[in-house]
C-alpha cells in the first residue's frame, strides 16, 4: 500500500492552530488518532481535535472512530477546535 492510501488527511488550519498554540507558550505534540493534537498547559495534559472552521457544518464532524473515543473518555480533557484563536481560548481556559 503506499504512503498517499495510507496518509491522514490533516485539516488546513491545523498548522495554523499549532503555531498558535506554541506561540502562547504550550507544548504542542501531534498525534493524529484518534484525536489531531496532544497539548500541555499549565502542568495538565489536554487533547484536541482539529477542524477546519471554513468548510461547512457538515464536513466538521466527528469521525465514527473519534465519536466512539469522545464518549469512552468524556471524564476526561477532550475539545474540538475550529481556528488558531479558538484553540488558544480553550488551552487558556483549561490552563487556569
């Protein structure tokens, strides 16, 4: 199989949000699956999924998988975020 079947598909905005979120001082690692992104912030371990908040509604949604990992792990710190800026916001407000 070669690398373009296998390859993730990754949001446009995803490395537009990982600068961001390195530019306000977090630590930023990527995962892919199930989720786009590890991130730590203020001593705590949170996730992120990645969005691209231009393509519609429809096309933002969760995969089978991911839905499936968000209810599973619910107790714990999971978003999903749609721009640089919203994924600041987040991190910020779990940092506190």
């Amino acid at each position: 199989m070669g690398i373009n079947r296998i390859a993730k598909r990754v949001d446009a905005n995803q490395g537009a949000v990982i600068s961001a979120l390195k530019a306000a001082g977090f630590e930023v690692e990527v995962l892919s699956k199930p989720v786009d992104l590890l991130v730590g912030a203020g001593g705590k371990w949170c996730l992120l999924e990645v969005k691209d908040g231009n393509k519609p509604k429809s096309a933002q949604q969760l995969t089978p998988a991911q839905e499936a990992f968000f209810v599973k792990y619910a107790r714990f710190p999971l978003f999903i975020v749609d721009s640089p800026a919203v994924a600041v916001a987040v991190v910020t407000e779990f940092a506190k």
